[in-house]
C-alpha cells in the first residue's frame, strides 16, 4: 500500500510543476501546449507511479524522480526560452480599427478574462478599444491623410490583487510595404491603483514625419516595465485609435440633437405654462417649427431613446427594459450617418444611456459616465453645464466636417435639486422642477450661443425633445415609468433648420416621437431604412392644410417582479385607449375634451374599447417574437434602478 510519504513527495512535484508553469504562463504570454502538457502529465505520472507501487508492489522511487526531473528540466527550459521569444503577432482587418462590438466595458466583464473589442470609460470618455493581455504584439492598418498623423489613446487596468504593478511598456512601430520598420516610438504607462477600472487615457500620435504613404501598418508590442511576481495577472491594456477624419461628405445640414429627460411640454412657457421657465427654448421655438401633440413610445428612458434611435417602436425593438449589458438589435439613425461619412458624437449625462448600456453604435465618440463610478444614482449625475461644455469641446473640434451631435440632459430628472440660484420658484418638489428645467434652458442657450459664434447655425438643424414626461400624482403615481397617462408620455418637440424649417410655426397635428429619426434622416439627406416605422414630419410644416392625427401607440413593460403590469396605448382619431395587457382593466378617454384623462368612457363605450384592444392586441401580436420574457432584475440592475428613481416607493 502507499505510504504518506508517497502523496506528500508527489503532492510536492504537483505544486513545483504549477508554479513554474503559472510563472512561464504570466511571463511569456503566448505557447501554452507545454505548459498545458505539464499540467496535465504531472498528475499523470502520479497516478502511474501509485498504481506501480500497489499493483507490484516495487519502488519506483527511481523512475519517478526521473521523471520529476526531467520534466522540470523541460519547464525550467520553456521558462528561460519564454523570456527571450516574442509573442506572435495578432493581425487585425482594416475595418476593426474602425468598428468595435458595442459590448459590455471591461470594468463590467474582467473577472470572466474575456478581451477584444469592447467600450472602455476613463476620462469620462467612451472609447471603442481593444483589450488585450501583455506581453502581446499587435498590427493594423491606419490611414494618413494629408498631414493628420494616426493617433491612438492607451489606458491601463489593475488586474492583480494586493501587488503593486509595474508600468507597462508600449513599442510602437510604422512597417513599410516591404515589411521594413520605418519608424519607432516608445512610451511607459503607470497602472491604475483600482482593480477592474480603467486609468486615464495617454494619447499616442504616431510620427508619420518624412513621408510613409497614404495607409501604414502600425505595430504595438506591449511589456511589463519590470519585474512582474510569480503567477500575477499583468495589468490590462486598451488600445482606442481616434476616429479618422472622414472623407468629405455631401453637402448637407449638421445636426444638434437636444433631449431633456424627464421634460413635460407643458411646463415650457412656449407650450402655454404661464410662469418664466424657458425663455431660450421659447426663443428656439420662435426660430422654427414647434409641434403641440408628441406622443413618446415610452414613459422611461431606455426603451424611449431606443425608438428615437431606431424610429421603430419599443416592441419592434424589443428594448424594453435596462439590461446589463445592453445592445440594440436594429441599425439606429447614427450608423446610418457614419456610413455616409457624417462624423458622429455623444454627450449624455444619463448613466442608462451609455455604450454599455447599448447606445454607442454609430457614434465616433462618446462622452459620458459610468454607472459603476457614480453609483447609478441620478443625484451624482452631471448637471447640464457638463453636457453644454463637453459638447461646445466637441463643436470646436469637429463644426468644420458635416457633423451629427446628439446630447442627453439630465436636469429636471427627479431627485429636483436646483443649483441655489435658480432655485426661485419655491419649495416643493414641483417647484424645484420648474427650477430645474429653468437652469437647464440657461445651458441650452448657451450652446445655441456657440453654435451661432462658429458660424454653423445656419446650416444646423437643431432638434429639441425629450424622452418622456413626469407625473406629480395626477393619477396616482410621481415620476415617470409607472403608466401611459398623458402627463408620462407627452413630450415636447421642436425643430429649427433656416430654411428647409419655417419660422415661428405651430403644428396642431399629434405625431409620434418614432417620426423624429425619419425626419432628421431626411433633412441630412439620407434614405429611410425599411425597418424604421417613423413617418416624415416635413409634409406638416407647411401649414397649408390641417393634417388628420396619426395613430399613435405607447407601451410600457415594468418588471413584473417589482409589483407592475404592462400597459399599452392607443391614440385613434380622438380617443386614447389604455389596456393593462394582464389585467382586467381599461381605460378610455377622448382626447380634445379630456386632455387630462381625468373622465374613463371606457363603460360607456364598450364596442369602441373592445375594437381599439382587438387592434392593441393585432400590434403586439405582430412583434411579440422581439419582446424578451420578463424576469427579475439582477442585483446590479436593481441598484441602478434604484439609484434613478424606478424603484422608490412613491414611483409605482
């Protein structure tokens, strides 16, 4: 039979053969047959070695320390020779250094050791970057026009736990057609302190001086800067190229694209509120087209911005809750842009409406927040002076291409906490609101100043709306999120274009907020996709004749864990019809006497409710593959929802 000292001396090799090859694994980075051969022989030869020893009854002493031995020697070897090999070089297509997966940022996925193209958050930025584990090399092709040199922003990310990291060193290299090097450049990158996070971005211009030719093929090698500890995970490194200057694009108009979340129409003194609370976005509305009838596809972020995205419904896109991650299944409006060599931006203050959260598709670039480092809670989010001055950064560097700018203000999302010298309207909550949107329009204007001082206002067009209401207990609830009642889906809309845009007209005709995307696709002189289920608005703005009001549908799909039911809303002809799609329970109103949807018809008009829920039902019935099946939120999408308000008591 096996003695103790038996397992205790092949125990022992077991441990020896796992450091080494861990410590050849962290240090070379790239052959892992032998290493792997080792693992698993080790426990091999142990197992022969045994069945020896009780099978026959024979010491193999002998033959097992041989083999101990000489398969350390081989270890030891691979070790000494992984130091000195260069890893092999990672090619990458032309195009990925321009298109990256908009998946989860690697704060989000590192513990699974999961790497390649994904968004990354440092600097308040969202880049498109690659990921990758050093020691590693890496090429791709990059474009030189005129005298833009390449560039390129790096970022590093602690990985280990409990050691300080050493910095990592970045080769760069310009290869020539003939596989010459042409150019090298080096730089050392300090490692964040954090585990998981991401540092602050390092920019890295690639020196093309002298002449190299209009494409180049760039070579990254990536090394520790020093001594790295036995079997320690080296720190991660995102490798983001800027956006190139795109080709010149078609005459057309740029866009400003202006949503306040959480904004109602009628709390702007231009939609007939009698107190002061807009006059910059009055003053918008004078210069252009302001319609009076809006109906949102959602009465919550997530789903809302999608369909203004997408210009398809919340069933057709099937985005009907916050997901971690998030991704849009149909093309939006900006990657439609960017093909058409339009550059594309994004500022949003809104920790929901990120790459991460499935938002950055088509956009050049991103500046946002993570909801990791703010908590998720819409009380840590920016104000709108941080959207209006990152977004005037961005109009100075790009007002010269034609350009697409898409900005998501925060304020007047519920908690209402007015910087003090706005704060003027009174007390309580419904005052500090009024506050809210009050210092929110000051930060708009002063982007409208900007766009005038860069002489691009005239070829702009400025679109003004807002995702969805906010209720203040006309039917039972606070915020927004909780039903289809006008007061949560209303939404404001104005469009100024000189020119294209009359000035200082209203449209009585009630649209959709799906027809935004249509119509901004227009005006820049694009095709409409075949998903998208927007109409133009550009027919209503000649005033000519009163147009008849669209059918309209609003839907809203809680989770049903938490306590709610999903609703839908039909707006036909001068009746809106909401039906709790999983309860016995509707609600019927006529929508030029009852604007407030204070009086349910739904008994007193029972053919008409029963006709309006068969063509609900046909609707969802169509698009219910899109739709995914409820389940509990996840703890992280719980404290997010928590953090913006879905999930307090006074908001169901």
């Amino acid at each position: 039979m096996p003695r103790a000292a038996d397992f205790v001396a092949f125990g022992a090799w077991l441990l020896i053969a796992y450091y080494f090859a861990g410590t050849w694994l962290t240090v070379s980075g790239h052959v892992v047959v032998l290493p792997l051969w080792l693992l698993a022989g080790v426990p091999v030869v142990s197992a022969v070695s045994l069945w020896l020893r009780v099978a026959h009854r024979r010491r193999v002493w002998g033959i097992g320390a041989a083999i101990a031995l000489a398969s350390g020697g081989i270890c030891l070897t691979g070790l000494t020779a992984g130091k000195h090999t260069q890893p092999p070089l990672v090619r990458f297509k032309p195009e990925n250094w321009a298109v990256a997966d908009p998946v989860a940022p690697f704060a989000e996925a590192h513990g699974g050791g999961t790497y390649g193209w994904r968004w990354v958050h440092s600097d308040e930025h969202w880049r498109r970057a690659l990921v990758v584990q050093p020691p590693c090399r890496l090429a791709g092709r990059a474009t030189v026009r005129g005298q833009e040199p390449p560039q390129f922003f790096l970022a590093t990310a602690k990985q280990s736990v409990g050691t300080v990291d050493p910095p990592l060193r970045v080769h760069c290299a310009i290869v020539d057609a003939d596989g010459r090097t042409v150019r090298r450049q080096s730089q050392v990158l300090p490692v964040s302190t954090t585990r998981g996070a991401f540092g602050p971005w390092e920019g890295l211009t690639v020196d093309v001086s002298g002449g190299v030719g209009p494409g180049v093929e760039v070579v990254f090698e990536v090394e520790p800067a020093g001594s790295v500890p036995p079997s320690d995970l080296l720190p991660a490194l995102a490798i983001a190229p800027s956006p190139p200057t795109p080709p010149a694009a078609p005459a057309g108009a740029n866009c400003v694209f202006i949503l306040v979340d959480a904004l109602r129409p009628d709390r702007l003194h231009c939609y007939g509120y009698p107190r002061d609370t807009s006059p910059r976005i009055d003053a918008l509305a004078k210069e252009g087209v302001l319609f009076e009838q809006v109906v949102s596809a959602c009465s919550w972020t997530v789903p809302s911005v999608a369909s203004l995205f997408t210009g398809t419904y919340v069933s057709t896109h099937g985005m009907t809750k916050y997901r971690i991650p998030g991704r849009l299944s149909l093309p939006t409006l900006a990657e439609q842009l960017r093909e058409a060599g339009v550059r594309t931006a994004a500022v949003s203050s809104n920790s929901l409406v990120t790459p991460a959260g499935g938002f950055g598709a088509g956009f050049d670039e991103f500046v946002g927040i993570d909801s990791n480092e703010m908590g998720g809670r819409a009380a840590d989010a920016p104000r709108a002076a941080w959207v209006t001055d990152h977004a005037i950064t961005v109009l100075r560097r790009i007002h010269e291409q034609q350009f697409f700018l898409y900005l998501h203000y925060m304020d007047p999302h519920a908690p209402y906490t007015p910087p003090a010298e706005w704060d003027r309207f009174g007390r309580g909550d419904h005052e500090r609101y009024l506050a809210e949107i009050r210092y929110c329009d000051d930060r708009i204007g002063r982007l409208l100043d900007e766009l005038d001082a860069l002489g691009c206002a005239e070829n702009t067009l400025v679109v003004f709306t807002a995702d969805h209401g906010e209720a203040f207990s006309e039917h039972g609830t606070t915020h927004h999120g909780n039903s289809v009642h006008r007061e949560e889906v209303h939404v404001p809309l104005i469009l100024r274009y000189p020119g294209p845009v009359p000035r200082g007209r209203r449209v009585g005709t009630r649209v959709r907020s799906i027809d935004i995307h249509t119509t901004v696709a227009e005006l820049m002189g694009l095709s409409v996709p075949r998903h998208v289920e927007g109409e133009s608005l550009l027919a209503l703005l000649d005033g000519v004749r009163p147009a008849d009001d669209r059918t309209c549908f609003s839907e809203l799909y809680p989770w049903q864990h938490l306590g709610r039911l999903p609703q839908a809303a039909l707006y036909q002809g001068n009746r809106k019809l909401i039906v709790w799609l999983e309860a016995d329970r509707r609600a019927l109103y006529h929508t030029k006497r009852d604007p407030d949807e204070r009086n349910n018809l739904a008994a007193d008009e029972p053919d008409r409710v029963a006709s309006m829920e068969r063509s609900i039902r046909r609707f969802l019935k169509m698009r219910e593959n899109a739709r995914p099946a409820d389940r509990p939120p996840t703890e992280a999408e719980r404290a997010r929802l928590r953090g913006l308000g879905y999930l307090d008591a006074g908001a169901r």
